[in-house]
C-alpha cells in the first residue's frame, strides 16, 4: 500500500478546528481513510495514481500542482477530520471505550456532537463539489480524469446543512 497521501497532519492543524495538541497518530490513519473513501472515487484510478506518483517523483507542476493545492487537499483534510471524529471524541484502550475530559472541560451530548459531525461533512460536500467542478471545467488538463474501468465520481453531492436528529 501506497503510504503517500495528499493531505497531512499539519494541514488538518492548520485547516482545521483540531487541535494543536492532538497527537499526530490519532490522525494519521484516518488520512488513507478519508482520501480512499472520498477522493480517489472523484479522480478516479488512473487520475489519483498519476497524481501520488508525481507527488512521489517531486514532478507535480502547473495544473496539477493547482488541482492538488487549491482542490484536493482541502477536501482531503474535512474528510479526514469527519472520519477521525469519533475516534478524537472516543478512545479505545485496556478499560473499554471511554470518552475523554479534564476539569476544564465538558462532553457534548450526542446531538452536540451529531450537530458537529453534521458540519465537518457539509464542509467536506462543499470541498468534493469545488472539486468536481474544477475537473469538470479544466478537464482537457486532465486526460486521466475518467478514462479507465472506474468512472469517477462527477455528480456532485447535495447536503442539507440540517440536522435531523
């Protein structure tokens, strides 16, 4: 398996409400996640290793320096953000599942945090759709964008922005 990744745990600091403090390996994982999950379905194939070899090979330039930067990266770290949430929220250790706090601080309820996740997914929808519109747009730059036996993803995704729960 490929270990190189779009986005990294700076930029989801950086980028993000997450905090500083958060040590990198409760992140890490969910970045391979988040960019498996959602974003090689919207490259496709053929598009995405292309991109993670020029990223590899330090060859990424122009267009595609641009679609990384400006597009897939900011997608990449709100998809990796909703996918760690209930893990940063939650930790799994010899004592079972267990929420963590201080004396500082309070736990949301469930539909504090649903309200939360609700928003880092908006956040992520909006990030896709600039996205595939961006490919869309440029996609005589891209001759790799849909070609091969996956079809991206080039229908853009709807969310509400409300929580039903």
């Amino acid at each position: 398996m490929n270990d190189i990744t779009y986005a990294t745990v700076d930029y989801i600091k950086q980028y993000t409400p997450v905090s500083k403090n958060l040590s990198p390996e409760v992140l890490e994982p969910f970045i391979k996640m988040g960019e498996t999950f959602h974003i090689r379905p919207v490259l496709g194939e053929n598009l995405d290793d292309s991109l993670i070899e020029m990223i590899e090979d330090d060859t990424l330039t122009g267009a595609s320096y641009t679609l990384v930067t400006e597009y897939i990266i900011p997608t990449s770290i709100w998809y990796t953000y909703y996918e760690a949430l209930p893990f940063i929220w939650t930790r799994s250790n010899a004592k079972g599942l267990t929420k963590g706090f201080s004396d500082t601080t309070a736990a949301l309820d469930k539909k504090e945090y649903e309200m939360v996740k609700q928003e880092l997914w908006d956040k992520a929808i909006q990030y896709k759709n600039r996205l595939i519109d961006y490919l869309v747009d440029n996609s005589a730059n891209f001759p790799l964008y849909g070609s091969g036996e996956d079809c991206p993803q080039k229908h853009k995704s709807n969310s509400t922005g409300i929580y039903l729960g």
